[in-house]
C-alpha cells in the first residue's frame, strides 16, 4: 500500500471529513469546523496486510499545549475492531503517533481479511473537556482474484505459418486498477512429442520432452485491455506458435526466432499469477493445452 500524507485542502476536507464536538453550542460553528484545516499539518495510516502493522501519524501546525489526548477506532458497519491513543512524540511536540501489530494473543489478525475498506475515526480531547471528532478512511491490502481464463482445451498448429494463440484473463482487486502491478504466467512442457523428421539441427529432435516444472520469461507478461468496473479488469496476451515445419520467425528482416527441426505437438500446462504492489498474489496452475497437428 502506498504510504501519503494528506495535506490541508479546504474543499478536499469539507467533502470527506466528519465535524462533531461534544458541546452542542460548539458544534457546527466555523471555529470548530475550521479546525482541521486551521490546526493540522499532516494526517497519514497505513496498514501493511502482510505482518498487520498499523501505524498512524498526525501532525499539528504549531504546539497545542491543552490537548489531553488523541484516541482512534477501527470500525465497520458500526463494530469497532480496535481502539487505541496516539502518543506525543518527544522530539517534535507537534506530532503524535501510533504504531501497534493487530494480532491477538494467538497472533491471528484483529481486522478482517474479508474487509478492504474500514472507518477510521480520530478523536482529540481538550483540557475543557471539549472533543474534536474527524474520520478517514483506512484501506487494507486485500489479494488480487483471478475470476475468469479463456483459454483453449487444444490448439492447431499450422504446417508453415506461425500462428498466434490468444488468452485473457479477467482479474478483481479491490484496491484498484493501479495497485496490480503485473499479471504473468509460466510455462510446463509437461510433454512434447519428439520430430517425426531427420535431426538437422539439433542431434535429439527426435526425443520426447518431458518435465516436471515450469518456466518463465520476463516478457511473459500479460497487457491491460479494459475495465468491467472499478474493481474488475481484463488482461490480455498473444503467444505465438511455430509451425509443424519448425520454421524461423521474422519481423521484417530482423530473426527473432531461429529455425528448429520441427514445431512440436504434445501437452503443455500454464501458471498464471497476478501480483499486486502489496506483495499479495493470486495464481492458478495446471491449465492444460494441448497442441495438435
């Protein structure tokens, strides 16, 4: 997740944020409503999804010296998930922060993996027992889903042309489009038949391939296509395919594959991974296509 700090914006804050104070005369004057963006440099929580550390970081204009506490909830659909105060750092008596691993005694995580987006509310208690409330929100690393492939069962190869074999897969993150940061798949020749011609260029074109793991290429990278919504994207790649005659490929003049002794014909198996910049992944393997003459 991307760390950002939230500076004073006076239509940014009007829009997103929530006024309240305890006294009722207080409430709703533009002193009271004016606070945030009066009083407060910086404002910035994150949570790591990955070893569930939260941390939060306020930072005031100048020292507000009758401040007796900043507490904050973690809360959805009204259940509040966690509470805790923010302390006054020593070197900057401007700022106030809170840093705490969410896991309970037995290590498991306090938020739900389930929820992506979670209220934050901020409560700063003054010496006159006056509170100032304000909300944001806190978003949580949730892992990209593969929801769709559209691949073949089989595919033809032709005799002398090299022919292109098309793939998509529709990918859900519900952190959004520009938090996928690379959808990708690998490659199982499970088994390919050996050349059914005389070996010109390489001595064991007639041996069987056969192997146990995949194997992947940094260009093996699928291109964003389109949005279904928000939250769903379609990704597309174009492989291409040698012809049964084992012919080279050219773009122009230039040779970007050389010439073998045959195209083979057999069983091959995909993985596909789709990464987010959270370090959080989805993948789906054993997606078998077979390449038939």
């Amino acid at each position: 997740m991307d760390l950002s700090y939230y500076r004073i914006s006076l239509f940014t804050f009007i829009c997103t944020l929530f006024f309240a104070c305890v006294n009722d005369d207080v409430e709703g004057s533009s002193a009271t409503n004016d606070f945030f963006y009066n009083n407060i440099a910086a404002f910035h929580s994150d949570y790591n999804s990955n070893n569930y550390n939260l941390t939060i970081y306020l930072e005031f204009l100048d020292v507000i010296d009758n401040i007796d506490s900043i507490t904050g909830k973690i809360m959805h659909n009204n259940i509040v998930y966690h509470e805790f105060e923010l302390t006054l750092e020593d070197i900057n008596s401007k700022v106030y922060t809170y840093e705490s691993f969410l896991v309970d005694q037995n290590n498991t995580p306090l938020l739900s993996e389930d929820i992506y987006l979670y209220d934050l509310e901020i409560a700063i208690e003054f010496s006159d027992q006056n509170i100032y409330f304000f909300e944001n929100e806190l978003t949580t690393s949730i892992a990209p889903k593969i929801l769709e492939i559209d691949i073949p069962s089989s595919y033809q190869i032709n005799q002398t042309e090299w022919t292109v074999l098309d793939l998509t897969l529709i990918v859900k993150d519900l952190n959004f489009l520009n938090n996928i940061e690379k959808v990708r798949y690998e490659i199982k020749r499970t088994l390919l038949n050996g050349c059914d011609v005389d070996c010109v260029i390489d001595d064991n074109c007639n041996q069987d391939i056969i192997e146990d793991n995949y194997i992947s290429d940094q260009t093996w990278v699928f291109n964003y296509l389109e949005s279904i919504s928000d939250t769903t994207f379609i990704y597309s790649e174009e492989i291409l395919i040698r012809p049964i005659d084992g012919s080279a490929f050219y773009e122009g003049e230039e040779l970007i594959f050389n010439e073998t002794d045959c195209g083979r014909t057999g069983i091959i198996e995909f993985k596909f991974i789709v990464e987010d910049r959270d370090g959080l992944k989805d993948e789906i393997d054993g997606i078998l296509l077979e390449l038939i003459e």
